[in-house]
C-alpha cells in the first residue's frame, strides 16, 4: 500500500508566541529529518487544520506551511474534518501514493486554539442543536449517563481512564499534562456536564504533527520504514433511535478495517484512540472489539488498557494528556504507533509491539459522529 | 413572552395545551424528521411539514455546569427524547427549573419559554422538556 518513512511532532500545550504556520513548519521540518529526505523530493502537500478559519479567519494555510518549507509548485491540499482532519488528510495522502500520483508526500496537521473566549466546541451556530444547548462534553456526558444506566458502569471506573492517561503521559515529554491524578483528585476535578469533570475532558492545545509517506518502491532502502496495512474513512450514519452506548459508526469502521487488514482485534499491541472525554475511550473499547459490550468499564479498571497489560491503549497520554490540538491529533496518534512500532518509544515502549491501530473520529450530527478514522499500521 | 422570537423558526407551534415540535414527514418512507427538512434522506422524495407532537420519554440527559453558550441559564440541562408521537429521538434542553427531578426513564412534555440569546444577541423562546406531571402547575 504506502509506507510511512519521517514523523515530526511538537510539543502539545499552549504555546502563545506560535503561529499554525510556525508549529506546521517544525512538524514537517522535523519529519523530513527523520528520514533524510529532501524537500525537493516531496511530490504533494496535504494540511489539516481545522479551526484557523474560524479563530484568525485564515484559510489555505497549507500553501503557507509548504511554501517555507521550500515545497512549491506541486499539489498541497487543504482538510478540514473536525477531529479527524489530521487522519483525513493522512487517508487523502494514502490515496495519492496508491493511485501513483507522487512516491513521496509529506502530511502536516497544525491546531492554534489557545486564544482567549474559544469557549466549548459545537457544531456551528447555523445547527439548531447548538441553539438549543449543544456542547460537545454534553453530547458524551449523556452517552455516558446512558452507558452507566445500562452496564452499572461506575464515576470510578470513568475516573480510572484519566488516571491511566496521566500515568502514561509522565513517560512522553512533549505531553501536555504529565501531572499524575488519583481517582478522588479526577471526581474532584470542577464538574463540566455530569457525570464528567474537568479532568475527564481533553484540554485544548497548540500543536503539530507531521509524516512523510512513501510508495513501496520508494521506500525499499528504509530501514525503519513502518507499513500501511489499512486505512478507513467513514461519516456517521446517522440512525435515530439506535443505542448510544454502542458506537455503530465505531463498530462499522473498525471491522471494514480489520478485514481489509486481514486481522482481527487480538491481534493489536497497542490502540491510539480517540479519549477526547473519559467516557470515549470506553465506548471505543467496545466498538473497537477490545472487550465486550458494556464491559469498557471493567476493562480500564482491571489494567489491562495500561502499558504492561494485555492491550495497553493511550501510551502516549492519549487527548486527555497529551492534549487536542484537533487537526495534529489523528497524525499525533499515527506518529507514536510508529515510535513503538520502531522500538523507539523510550520509557513509555510496548513490548513486543508489531501491529497498531489509530482510531479517530470527529464532529456531533443527529446524536452520531460525522466522521471516523481507524488506521492499522505493521512493522 | 409573545414579543420575543422565537430561537429559530419552524421548530414548534402554539397547540390547544402547549407547544408542539415541528418536523418534517415523508409519506413514501412514513419516516419523521427533526428539525425540518425539505426532501426525505431515504427516498430524495418531497416532505410535508407536521406535528411531531408534546409528549416523550428522556433516553439521557446531562446537566451543563461550565459557562453556558448563548447566555443560557447556569447550569442548564439537555436531553435526548424519544418522542411519544412518532419514532423519533431528539436533542432539546430541560427545564431549567427542574433539573436533578428529570431523570432517564422520565415522561416529559414541550414547554415553551424566554430563555438565553439567539445568534443575533437578542433575547429569545427556545423549547425545552419539563416532567409531563409539572409540579409547579398542580
């Protein structure tokens, strides 16, 4: 299929002398770098972004990143897909290697949100359900109320994901909180849309993150190249009345991506998924096929999601630690599979660790997700 | 009341006791919409605008805490309803007046009242769901 060769990320975290261009600009720089390749070489240019537009009223940022990165005159495209830009642009980039249009293409995905009154996100103020109320905690918050109603699912065992998060995210650097937390420390925590609090919501962030990919031919002399088994992207399906603690779209996306991988759950080492709130990473448990259903609650508290367990999920601190810089997020996730998958993730390395997923998904319609990304990657 | 507007048009009308939701209804597919909508999702077909009635059940619900958008009361709830009248789940805020007595599994019924801004800034109606039993009315 393709191969990915560099990655570049920056730190995550409020960063407010940065500019999106000047975060995208060291991601690549840096991803470049990571494989000795030369600018001169990249033959197409794919950006995330996905709030620019709306906070500084800058659109085809792209062309401005690659533009100092020395990459002119071929293709740069522009995403923008909520949460899942990064790992949309990512799918764009695959596409161009697999239809022969370039060998190399470099992908950037870069977030400045730090800024004073962003407030919640929604889903636009054109949407009637964000006249009436609609915040994206409160969308979670309410699968959560709903998934502790059904399963016995516990404030505990929610409590638990961010306690597993910021355990992780001590053993990353460039994390965004590496503070660790205590169950009763997260409970604590202000409370933002019951039952979740404070510390069970990511937290916004400047960022970046970059991969270089590469046709198969191309990256014959890599020797740290890591394989693209599968890559899927999907929108919601927007079924009314369907049960809310069981992610259909998680559950459709995941298993056309594990056929076209020719696996199966128990063969993943290592998930990076989308734990935008303690609840998320629950349910994508289950719609991942990690454990069974209504059992996500169980599974966090029993250590098995954490590194040393059987599935360890969100090593690198996940959103909820490492932090949200939405469109550096899905490449984020993409960029530590392949640090674990190279054996190069230092303190935080899974043992043994040949095959990893990336689940990302994005944007609130109708009670679903508009978007969802999983991607399989081998070494 | 009846001076402010309404938060967005097309979403409710006055009914003999109350309010009722406002949708879209396809008679090929015999399928509700909410909100409105001009052509059926399923067929491309041509809707009709209809009641979608006053009466539900609330499959979940949240109580917002942090600042509220659109100036809407602190804190505010919102819940997914599962409507009486058609096979239908939807987003709508509760009465600010009864949160922590609206619970899953709770009957409710459309009310209408000043509440918040619209994307205007200026004050407005929005609907919201109170216990169908309202308390306060007995």
């Amino acid at each position: 299929m393709a191969v990915i060769i560099g990655t570049g990320i920056t730190a995550f975290g409020p960063q407010p002398d940065r500019t999106i261009v000047s975060l995208g600009v060291e991601a690549g720089l840096l991803a470049l770098q990571d494989c000795a390749v030369s600018h001169l070489e990249v033959g197409a240019g794919f950006f995330a972004n996905a709030l620019g537009a709306r906070l500084f009223g800058d659109t085809t940022i792209g062309q401005n990143v690659f533009a100092e990165l020395g990459i002119t005159r071929v293709p740069v495209i522009n995403t923008e897909n909520a949460c899942t830009s990064g790992s949309t642009a990512f799918y764009l980039a695959l596409q161009s290697i697999a239809a022969g249009q370039s060998d190399v293409v470099l992908v950037i995905g870069a977030e400045k949100m730090c800024v004073p009154g962003l407030g919640l996100i929604d889903s636009g103020n054109a949407e009637i359900e964000t006249q009436l109320g609609m915040v994206t905690p409160a969308s979670f918050a309410m699968r959560a109320k709903r998934h502790m109603y059904n399963y016995g699912t516990t404030r505990e065992q929610l409590a638990a994901v961010t306690v597993k998060s910021r355990r992780h995210a001590a053993l990353n650097p460039l994390a965004q909180f590496r503070t660790p937390e205590t169950v009763d420390q997260v409970l604590a925590s202000p409370r933002i849309a019951d039952p979740l609090t404070r510390s069970q919501c990511c937290p916004i962030a400047d960022g970046a993150a970059a991969l270089v990919l590469a046709s198969d031919e191309y990256a014959a002399k890599f020797e740290r190249a890591i394989r693209v088994d599968a890559a899927v992207l999907t929108s919601g399906s927007y079924e009314n009345q369907g049960d809310m603690t069981q992610w259909e779209t998680d559950q459709r996306t995941a298993t056309q991506t594990y056929e076209k991988a020719g696996i199966g759950p128990k063969d993943i080492d290592i998930v990076e998924c989308h734990d935008a709130f303690t609840i998320a990473e629950i349910l994508h448990y289950e719609g991942l096929g990690l454990c069974k259903p209504g059992e996500g609650g169980n599974l966090v508290e029993s250590g098995e999601t954490s590194l040393g367990g059987r599935i360890p999920v969100n090593v690198s601190g996940g959103l909820l630690s490492r932090g949200h810089p939405v469109a550096a997020t899905g490449i984020a996730q993409l960029v530590e599979l392949v640090f674990q998958l190279r054996n190069e993730a230092g303190r935080r390395q899974v043992e043994d660790c040949k095959t990893g997923l990336a689940h990302c998904m994005g944007g609130d319609r109708g009670g679903d997700t508009k978007s969802c990304t999983v991607v399989v990657l081998s070494r | 009341m009846a001076d402010l507007p309404p938060v967005a048009e097309n979403i409710y009308v006055p009914s003999k006791d109350g309010f009722e939701l406002v949708g879209a209804y396809c008679d090929h597919c015999e399928k509700c919409f909410f909100p409105l909508r001009e052509h059926c999702s399923n067929c491309l077909g041509d809707t009709t605008q209809t009641s979608l009635g006053s009466r539900g059940v609330v499959y979940s619900f949240t109580i917002v805490r942090t600042k509220p958008p659109f100036a809407l009361p602190q804190p505010y709830g919102v819940a997914y309803i599962d409507l009486a009248g058609c096979p239908l789940r939807v987003f709508c805020l509760l009465d600010p007046q009864q949160l922590g007595k609206i619970h899953i599994g709770s009957p409710v019924r459309l009310w209408v009242g000043p509440m918040g801004v619209n994307n205007a800034g200026q004050p407005c109606l929005r609907p919201f769901f109170r216990l169908l039993n309202n308390p306060s009315e007995q």
